[in-house]
C-alpha cells in the first residue's frame, strides 16, 4: 500500500470517528421510531396494510448529527389516486399532530415534522409487487429491504464517509434545491464499488454518458436516458438514478474526486470558512440582481419554480447576447426570493453581428438576406461569409431582463413565480445600491457553492 492510500484510510478513520452514530444516539431514535410508528398504527382504516421503517436510519448508514426518520405508510393497491393522497395526508398529520407536522411534496404530498429536533417523514405508497409501480414511493420499501440484505458494517461506513465527502463540496441531497447525491445513490456506489476511495477512482475517471449498473441492462433502455451519468436502480432497471442530478453537482464530483485522490486531505471534509468578502467587492459590478416577494408555498414546489424561471431568464438573456457565468436563485422560503445572475458584460455593443452562411450557398444565402429585410448586409473577408449588421435598441441588461419579466407578467396565464413578479420586483447591478444581509448571503452562498476545492 503506497502513502496515499494509508493517507485516504487515516482520513476515513477519522471520519468515522466523528460520523457513526453513538449508540445514545441510535436508542434515541430507536425510541423515536417506536413511538410515532405505534401512532400511525393507530389510526385505523382498513386500505392501510403495513408500516414500515425506511431510509438511512433503517438501513444502518446514518450519520450521527445528520439523519430523519422515514415511515411508508403502504396502501391497499386498489385505492384511487386522490382516495390514496388524501389518505396519506390524513395518517401523517394524525400521527404527528403534537409536533406542528406539515405538508411536503415530491411526486406526492407527504407530512413531516420534528420530534426531539429528529425530522419525522411519514410517506404513503402503494403496496405492490416489484415492478408494478403505482407510485414513485412504491420502491422505497423494496430499496430498504434490498440494502438491509447487501451492506454490512464496513460497507455502512464507507457509505457513510461518502455522504460526509458530498456534504462538504454541497453537492449532497436529491431535494430540487440541491440536485446532488441522495443518501440511496451513494448505498448504490458504494455496494457497487466496494469502498469511499474506489467510488472517487471511477468519478475521476468520469466519462460522457457513463453507465452505472449493478446488473446486465438492455441497451435499448440505456438509449432512452438522457443524462450526463447513468445510474441503474438496482431494484428497477427502467429507472435512472443519475437524472436527478445535475450537471454542475456532476462536475464538482468528478474535479474534487480527482483533487482529493492526489493530494488527500482532511480538509475536502470541512465547510469552507474563508470569506468571500474580497471576491464580492470585485466582481459588484458584474451581478445582477432581481429581488422580489413570494407567496409562501411548500419549499419543493418553490424551488422548482424559482429554478425553472432561473433558466428561462438566463437562456433569454443568453439569447439576447449576454455572457452567463454563473446564476443562482436563493430564498429564505418564507417572505423573499433573489435571482443572481454574474455576467461578463452588462452592456453590449451597439451592433449586434449576425454570422450568415458561406457565400457559395446560393439557397441559405437568399434565405438569410430575405430574414434579415434592410440590414447592413457586408461580406466578412476572412472565410467568405455573410454577415449582417443590426443596430440593438437596448444594450443594458437591466432593461433586457425587465422586458423579458414584464413579458412574462403580461402573458394570458401567469403561474408560479410571474405571479410574485407581479406584485413587484427590483432589478439592480450589485455596486448599485448597499446590500443588505439577505441578498448578500445569497452571494455569497453562490460563491461558496463554486469555491469547494481546499488546497
């Protein structure tokens, strides 16, 4: 074994020792579980055939100051649809009624709560057979049964250094939020690979559209994924577990992965503590800022929603001419929500260029000439192109974004986020005005989220 490699494993010692649960802790949550399963059994209605515990804390691969509890409330498979989400709701909140319980969603409501600071989710499904899927829940209970029967203790805490390892570059999590690593996927990566460092060995040798798969796949059905990683549920091979997550959490893995495996280092599992301070006062002039109320909402509803008006502004504006180097939405989901966007230029240039074919190409050139109407037609010299020449009314992103949200407002049905555009909005490049903690915790939240490597 070489110096790296006692390195990783004095690391994952370490990690450990601050990451497996005490056992206070797990007869804590043993206590927990107990309690609030004896409450759903409670409620007695006949459609519901069985509770179970599931998640990490079922599965053995928890993490001391991080975990919740998940409870599958499994339903007679008969049961309609709407019977079957009213049902669900019901059980939850009488279950936890002495703990505020709330709404969440996913591809469903479901409640949650906190008992003792412990977040509680009680979760409906159906109660099928393998493969006959009536809900995205529905293999839930399948997934806990499956890892309980395949990871032991060491593969536990492998799984275990890996969560640690996502957390701490922020790529953790497949809530819409995040859009990174679910605590499942990386029991998936590990049972597949064997251990934390064999998991980074094949991420830092990552290539386009890579296949992770525990078993033989039709290729036929790897045809239909379109995703950057591909990652077959061991449990249903029509189901690819790379499609929540998103490129960008793609890349910081496959970077921090490589970074790591060449100079280990106890600090990839530290939250950076640097100030972005002196980053933010240099790069003022580069954001722009869109800071608006919201209507409060379940947070899985709003941050789909911001992060769908995120793009669509951003491909508008991209559209338009502006360079995006990087865009973020932040909200404290409660009263407000800010989209920032870090732009190479704020103003364009006068003349907006527009590429046309070569000038050979008889039948595309008069199709461009005739788009193009009265434009300055001229012919660019190096490659014997044609190219027109457009005088551009706006050049200030500020006005660009404004039509582009006042369009939104103005349409026949606006939804979601437009409808709080609608009740107002301020648009502002970040040396404008003086920030105040919300927006520039936002900032500096988005810096963070690109500033992972600690070297």
């Amino acid at each position: 074994m070489n110096r790296i490699d006692d390195t990783i494993d004095n690391i994952t010692l370490k990690i450990l020792d601050s990451s497996c649960p005490s056992k206070s802790k797990e007869n804590k949550l043993d206590k927990i579980s107990i309690k609030i399963k004896n409450e759903i059994n409670n409620y007695k209605d006949k459609r519901i055939l069985e509770v179970i515990v599931g998640g990490s804390f079922a599965k053995g691969t928890w993490l001391e100051n991080d975990t919740d509890i998940d409870f599958f409330v499994m339903i007679e498979s008969t049961v309609e649809r709407k019977e079957f989400e009213e049902l669900g709701k019901s059980v939850g909140f009488y279950a936890l009624k002495k703990y505020k319980p709330y709404l969440r969603y996913s591809e469903h409501p479901y409640v949650e709560g906190q008992v003792n600071r412990i977040r509680i989710n009680i979760v409906p499904c159906y109660k099928v057979e393998k493969n006959r899927w009536k809900s995205a829940a529905d293999r839930s209970p399948f997934h806990t049964i499956f890892m309980q029967s395949k990871l032991d203790d060491f593969l536990k805490n492998q799984v275990r250094v890996l969560k640690k390892f996502l957390k701490s570059i922020g790529i953790y999590g497949s809530q819409i939020s995040v859009s990174g690593f679910s605590g499942y996927v990386t029991e998936v990566l590990v049972l597949k690979y064997g251990s934390f460092r064999n998991v980074l060995q094949i991420f830092a040798d990552y290539k386009p559209k890579y296949v992770i798969s525990s078993a033989s796949v039709n290729p036929k059905t790897i045809e239909k994924f379109d995703s950057p990683i591909i990652i077959i549920d061991p449990i249903d091979s029509n189901r690819n577990l790379g499609a929540a997550i998103s490129s960008e959490c793609l890349a910081k893995f496959v970077l921090a992965s490589r970074l790591f495996l060449k100079h280990p280092s106890i600090e990839f599992f530290k939250k950076s503590s640097k100030s972005t301070k002196d980053i933010v006062c240099s790069i003022k002039s580069n954001l722009l800022i869109i800071e608006f109320k919201i209507q409060k909402r379940s947070p899985d509803i709003l941050w789909g929603q911001l992060k769908r008006k995120l793009i669509s502004i951003s491909k508008q504006l991209q559209n338009s001419g502006f360079k995006i180097i990087k865009k973020n939405c932040f909200t404290d989901e409660q009263e407000r929500a800010v989209f920032i966007f870090m732009i190479e230029f704020t103003n364009l240039s006068k003349i907006n260029l527009n590429l046309g074919p070569e000038i050979f190409r008889k039948s595309e050139t008069n199709s461009f000439i005739k788009k193009r109407g009265k434009t300055s037609l001229l012919i660019w010299p190096d490659n014997m192109r044609i190219v027109s020449l457009e005088e551009r009314k706006e050049t200030a992103i500020k006005a660009h974004v404004t039509q582009i949200i006042e369009k939104d407002i103005e349409s026949s049905n606006p939804t979601g986020v437009t409808l709080d555009l609608r009740d107002g909005y301020s648009v502002y490049l970040g040396n404008e005005r003086k920030l105040d903690m919300f927006v520039s915790s936002a900032i500096d939240f988005m810096i963070r989220d690109g500033e992972f490597i600690k070297l």
